[in-house]
C-alpha cells in the first residue's frame, strides 16, 4: 500500500484529489494538509511513502517543503498550475521525484505515483524550463553523481515526449 500525504490549500481540490486517490487499491491518503508547515508536520508523524503537494501555499510553499523533506525517505511530488521561470530548477534542486500540471487525467497520477514509487522520476514537459535543463549539465561544480542523476532526468524527459508524441502503427 502506497500511503501519501496531500498539501493542497483549496480545501475542495485537496479533498478531491484524497477521495480519487483514495479509490486506487494500492494507494491511501493517511493525511491532508491546508500548507507546508501542516504537510511537515504530517510528513514527521505519519512517514508516508509519497507527499503531494502544490507548489503555491500560504506560509510554506510546496517548494519550500519539498527542499526540507529532500533529506527524508519520503518522495516528493510537486503539482501546480504554474509554469514559472525558476520553478522547476528549484524543483531540481530540492530533488522532486515528480513535477505534474494539476490539469492531467486523475488516472495520469495515480500511474505516476506508481512510477516514482519504482524510482523513475516525472516531470511534465510544459513545466520544465529548458535553460534550467542546459545550465544543470553545464555545471562544472556538480559532482558526478549530481551529473548522473540529471542525464537520467533529460532521459525522462525524452521518453516522456515520445511517449506523449506516439504516431499511431498501420
């Protein structure tokens, strides 16, 4: 069972997104939370496997939360509406599993929780920044591993262009 904490501050959103998630047999909501700080706390009490959270929030932002949770066992999922310069470097930066548009199918997410859950990392291709892209790959002060760990990343988003791009067979 995958257990998953939602931060979202549009109380009738977060108890949407709680209620189809919940209806998936493999995933429960354990918690829900109206902002960063809430989703921390939730986070530090119950340890779920998945926290999925806005990006925009009063108090703590999503990102904000997201770059404190980096150090713990517990993947991050950031989903926004926004497409804003800096937001997905910053996402990079707190190391997101997965950065989603809030407008995909609910069966879109659902099947992305499960991804990131076997450890792929997910980026919707509208929010990524592609400078932020170039300027990580460029970067002479990443270690290797931080330059192995962005490579996969411009791979995941390749495959999920391509995968978005199917030409129909026949």
């Amino acid at each position: 069972m995958i257990r998953i904490v939602i931060a979202e501050d549009q109380e009738m959103l977060l108890g949407a997104i709680g209620s189809l998630l919940n209806l998936e047999e493999d995933m429960e909501v354990v918690g829900q939370a109206c902002n960063g700080e809430e989703a921390l706390a939730l986070v530090d009490r119950l340890q779920p496997d998945v926290c999925l959270m806005d990006i925009e929030m009063p108090g703590k932002s999503g990102l904000e939360a997201a770059e404190a949770l980096r150090s713990t066992e517990c993947k991050v999922i950031i989903f926004t509406t926004f497409a804003r310069t800096g937001y997905f470097e910053r996402a990079l930066k707190a190391e997101v599993k997965g950065y989603l548009l809030k407008d995909s199918p609910s069966e879109e997410l659902a099947c992305s929780i499960r991804h990131i859950m076997d450890g792929e990392r997910i980026y919707s291709p509208e929010l990524v920044d592609d400078d932020s892209v170039v300027i990580e790959l460029m970067s002479d002060d990443q270690t290797s591993s931080q330059k192995r760990d962005t490579i996969g990343t411009v791979r995941n988003y390749f495959s999920t262009i391509m995968e978005k791009i199917k030409l129909p067979t026949g």
